[in-house]
C-alpha cells in the first residue's frame, strides 16, 4: 500500500496550481484586451490574429517535446526554468512596444507554458502515490484549469478598467515569484533512468506536424482553403513518418504502444473531440451574447462563465463518483449529462436555456478531464508521466483547434444558406433592415452546433463504456505500469 501524502505534499499541489492558472488565464484574458492593444500598436487583423493565436499554437507545438524533457532532465527543474522564463517574458510583453514583438514574445511565452502543464501533471504523479488521493489532486488541478480559463475575461475586464492593457500580462509575476521561491522547498526532484540518447529526429517531426496541423485547422476558416489544406496534409504525412519512427527507434520520444491500453485510448480521443465540442459551442456562444442578444463583451463575458465554473464543478465532484461507479461508468454518465445539455442548445434560444445548456454541457464534462487524466497517468510507470501527460495535453490542444476550424466553418455555411445575403454576422447586426434576418440566422447556426455537440458527446460516452470490460479484467498492478 502506497504511503498517503502529507502536509509537504499538498502544499506542493498548492504551488502547482499557480502555474496551471496562469496558462489557463494567458490563454483567454487576452481576448477583452485586444482592441485596447491593438488602437495603441496599431495592429492589423491580421497582426491580431497572430497575437491571440501565436500563443496557444506553439504551446501545442511544442508540449510533447517538453513532456518528455521533464522526464529526461528533472520535471522540477523544467518546471522552475519554465516559470521563471514565463514570468520575465510577460514583462517583456506587458511593455511591447510594436504587434510584430508582441507576437514574437508571445510565441515564445508559448514554449514557456509548454513546460509548466506536462510538469505539474507529472509531479504530481510523484508526490500522490495513493490512488484515491492522486484523484483528488488531479481533480483540484483540474479545477484550478478551467477556473482559470473562465476568470480570465472577467479578470481582465477588471483590469482594463482600471489599469492599461500591459496589466493583463503582469498578474503572472507574482504567481511566479511565488513558484520560484517556495518551489524548491515544496515540490520533489524526479527524473527518468538513463534511456538513450534523446531522439532529436523524433522532436523535429513532432514539432513540425503538430505545429503544421494546429496551422492549417487555425487558418481553414478565414479565408481560401488552399493553403490550411496543404498545411494539414503536410503535417499528417510528418506525423505517419513520426509514428513510425517511435515504433522501431531503441529511444522513442513518446511510447506509442501505450494506445494498446483501451482505457488509455478511449480516454485520449474522448478528450480531443471532447474539446473539439466545447470549442465549437464556445465559439458559438460568444458571439450569440454580443452579436445577437447584444451584451458587452465584458458582461457576454461574465454570462459565459458557467462554462468554465461547470467543468470546475464537475471535476471537483468527479472523485466522489467513485465511491459507487467505476471511473468509466462516471465518465460515460457525464458526458451523457453534456449531451443533455448540447440538445438544449440544439433545440431552444434565448439567453435562459442557453444558460442552462453550456452549465450542464460543462458539468458533465468534469468527469473526463478529472478521472480520464487520472487513467492516462495511471496506466503508465512513472518515468513516463510526462510523455502521458504532453499527450493528454496535446490531444485537448487539437480538438480545440479543430473545433474552432470545423465547427467554425460548418457554422458559416448555415448562416449564409439560411441567409444568402449575410457578409459576417458582426457587420450584419448593423444594418437595421437585415439584422433580425441576421439573428435569426445564426440561431439556427447555433442550433446545428447543439446537435453536433449533441452527437459527439453520445459517441464519447457509447465508446468510454468500452472501459468497464477493461476494468474488470485487467489488475490494477497492470493498469499502473
């Protein structure tokens, strides 16, 4: 029996949890500050895109490799490294004077961030070696994620009130100071045996696919498909040499047999089009409170924060499901709860059932993130939690951006059939003798949203409930490596 965490423990979890705040937050405060920054820059939409995009584009690029850097050279050692580089550079950028720094800085915050999420979920692996307690610390991570992910606008709004839009950047450096000094004290060492030379061909193609892919899902909807296209097909074919690779090299990158593990599988590609959902709705959704309702973007912003509250809420819950279901069963059960909450969003408008429909679609996905990383970590030996753990992160990055692509783009195509008229729907609400046409329209674009969401969510659950044979079958001295 695994000796349970003590006090030292969970005041490193404590320490953790700033990190995954500020990766969560630096992904979405942006987003109120933009127009702010762009008036003062003078940035293009083009240079704009590239501001709110470059971040999270390289942090999916490179959270593999650094996944697997923290097990080769010390997770806590990447983690403090990668914290203390995020901190200067989030002055740097709270002081930008130009959009092409601001982009180049924020790229690079990105490869910082992608040292922080694969090196707290690792650590934490380390330091909860009790099932039930690394439940619970994953659960609160988890939590503290997508807390941060919905505090962001509404935190930022606060500020851009009071203060210029370089505050947004500048609420991490506390945070890091607080990591830097309390961090060696708190969190342990841990590093992988020996393995081999690192395989800096595996990095290159993993680079190269991933940040390809993200390319091409990012740009497909905003503008001629030729290029994003290209870019994929490129980046797949860079993957397939990828993968080959890790399945005949002595020291692969990552360890790909792991998808023999059904649980393991199941988990992976339920949060990619797990994200691929929550993405596409999201996206929907904001719009629909400015642009149709006609909220300000700081009170559209406060209106969506259930969303982020209710897959805080779920994954808090999600270890008390344990008592009586198998993680599986909770799983399937509350992704079943977010397709309930898609049909409302399918079938209704209005801000009420809109409101009731991201909360319990949120809800019900805490479950996933919660449990399903915890079997992720649990089904490989610890030398290996950071790679597990940059795949669980990668696969949230892509169904991210591919829902943003996909559903973004299948959202259009409902708004000018059902409007042949419309330009964009922003442009469309101005013009008084088009605008309820406009709305109208993209109601129904909203609609079709809550049925792929709908759809997607009830495939998720039908594959998860695969697991429970695995469960059954398999002990747990080899579900834990």
């Amino acid at each position: 029996m695994e000796k349970p965490a003590g006090r030292r423990e969970w005041l490193g979890l404590a320490v953790l949890v700033l990190p995954t705040l500020l990766v969560a937050m630096d992904m979405t405060s942006l987003f109120l500050a933009l127009p702010q920054l762009s008036a003062d820059l003078g940035a293009t939409s083009t240079e704009q895109l590239w501001i709110t995009d470059s971040y999270g584009f390289v942090v999916a690029g490179f959270v593999i490799t650094m996944g697997t850097l923290g097990d080769r050279i010390g997770r806590r050692r990447l983690l403090l490294a990668g914290g203390g580089a995020f901190g200067l550079l989030s002055i740097v950028a709270a002081f930008s004077t130009s959009p092409e720094m601001l982009i180049v800085v924020r790229g690079a915050l990105g490869i910082a961030g992608a040292t922080l999420m694969p090196s707290t979920l690792a650590l934490i692996t380390n330091m909860f070696r009790d099932e039930k307690q690394r439940g619970t610390a994953i659960s609160v991570w988890a939590t503290c994620q997508f807390a941060g992910g919905a505090a962001g606008p509404v935190f930022a709004g606060f500020l851009l009130q009071h203060f210029t839009w370089g505050s947004v950047f500048l609420v991490a450096v506390p945070a890091v100071a607080v990591l830097l000094v309390a961090g060696p004290f708190l969190l342990p060492e841990f590093r992988a045996p020996a393995s081999g030379r690192p395989d800096f061909p595996g990095v290159a193609l993993s680079l190269a696919a991933v940040l390809l892919i993200v390319f091409g899902l990012k740009q497909l909807p905003t503008g001629s498909p030729v290029l994003p296209v290209a870019a994929i097909a490129t980046g797949a074919a860079l993957g397939t040499v990828f993968v080959r690779r890790q399945l005949t090299t002595a020291s692969p990158l990552l360890d790909l047999r792991l998808f023999r593990n059904r649980p393991f599988t199941a988990v992976l590609v339920a949060l990619v089009f797990a994200g691929v959902a929550m993405a596409g709705v999201g996206l929907l959704v904001t719009q629909y409170l400015q642009s149709v309702l006609g909220h300000s973007p700081l009170v559209s912003a406060l209106l969506f924060a259930p969303m982020g509250l209710g897959v805080a809420a779920g994954t808090m819950t999600a270890p008390s499901l344990t008592r009586r279901l198998t993680p599986a069963t909770a799983i399937a059960g509350g992704l079943a709860v977010s397709a309930a909450g898609s049909l409302l969003l399918a079938c209704t408008g209005g801000l009420g059932p809109i409101m009731v429909g991201i909360t319990l679609l949120a809800l019900g996905t805490g479950p996933l993130f919660a449990l399903g990383i915890g079997l992720v970590l649990g089904s490989v030996p610890p030398e290996r939690a950071g790679s597990a753990a940059s795949m669980a992160d990668t696969g949230n990055y892509l169904g991210g951006s591919l829902g943003l692509a996909l559903i973004g783009l299948t959202a259009s195509a409902v708004y000018h059939a059902a409007f042949p008229a419309g330009t964009t729907l922003a442009a469309d609400v101005t013009r008084p003798e088009v605008a309820d046409q406009a709305k109208q329209a993209f109601t129904g674009a909203l609609n079709v949203t809550g049925v792929i969401a709908a759809v997607l969510f009830t495939g998720l659950a039908l594959l998860v409930t695969t697991m429970r044979r695995t469960e059954t079958a398999t002990p747990e001295p080899a579900m834990a490596g």
